[in-house]
C-alpha cells in the first residue's frame, strides 16, 4: 500500500473547532430546542470523507471538548459522538453512493438513535424530564445536511485536504 502524504489536515481540526464553536453559540431561546447537532454534522462529514483521518478516536476526543465547553456530564457527548461516528463508519460504503436525500434519511435515523441516548443518559442523571422535543435537533441536522455537506465538499476539494 502506498503511503499517501497528509494535505492541509489542519482544515479539518479548524472546521471541527468551528463546529464547537457553533455548538455553544447563544441563540434566541425559541431556537435553542431545535439547535442543530452542529459538531455531529461536522464529524460525519469528515469521517465520510477521509475516514483514515477522522474517526471514533476523534470523535471521543472532540466530545470531551464539547462536555467541558457546555458543562454536561463528563463523557456523555463524548459517548454520542463515538456512537454517530461508529455508525457513520458502518454505513459510509452506502452513504457515499446515496444522493444528499437518501443521506440526510439515513442521517435523521442516526442522529436520532443519538437524541435517543442523550435523552436516556439525561433521564438517568435526573437533568431533564423525557419529552419528544428531542427529536428536534436530529430533524434540523437532517435537513441541514446538503448545505454543511456542500460547503465542506467544496472547502475539502479548493484546499485538497486528504
């Protein structure tokens, strides 16, 4: 196998920081139950992309950040972005070969499955009563999808990042 050199791999670690950036951004308080899963989408971009680069390790390590930049259980992203990044992993043969509607379908399911496990883990520390309002992020990043999916398609193939 021929070892391919790393390009402009600094792109993806800005455009991650840039999604947790997003991800802790104040919003008006009626948008605020539907924020979209800004560092999910980011991720799954990149692990869709150069899957040798971003993975379950990254996503750890990003969902770290993001436990301690929003003040949640130690772990709890962490656990949910490995989980979307595993997923992503698993199906990334078949998402690439999907148009941008089929994606964003597939997508609604595995970001649900992830509000799912947020929702449990929230009920378990006692943080938030289960309501079906948190089906409403996973709803907004699906429909976000084509677009952050454009943009960093377009960013990934101008600087060549591989």
């Amino acid at each position: 196998m021929i070892a391919v050199r790393a390009r402009n791999v600094w792109v993806i670690w800005l455009s991650l920081a840039l999604a947790l950036l997003l991800s802790v951004a104040s919003l008006p308080k009626f948008m605020e139950i539907g924020r979209p899963l800004w560092l999910a989408l980011f991720l799954t971009y990149w692990t869709l992309a150069v899957p040798h680069r971003v993975g379950m390790a990254t996503a750890w390590c990003f969902g770290l950040l993001a436990d301690v930049l929003n003040g949640s259980l130690l772990g709890q992203n962490a656990l949910i972005l490995t989980l979307i990044t595993f997923l992503v992993l698993n199906l990334h043969q078949r998402l690439r070969m999907f148009p941008l509607w089929q994606q964003s379908m597939v997508l609604l399911v595995v970001f649900g499955l992830a509000q799912l496990v947020q929702l449990w883990l929230n009920a378990l520390t006692g943080s938030r009563p289960p309501t079906l309002e948190f089906v409403l992020p996973a709803l907004v990043s699906a429909l976000l999808w084509p677009w952050v999916y454009a943009i960093l398609r377009g960013v990934h193939q101008r600087l060549s990042v591989n």
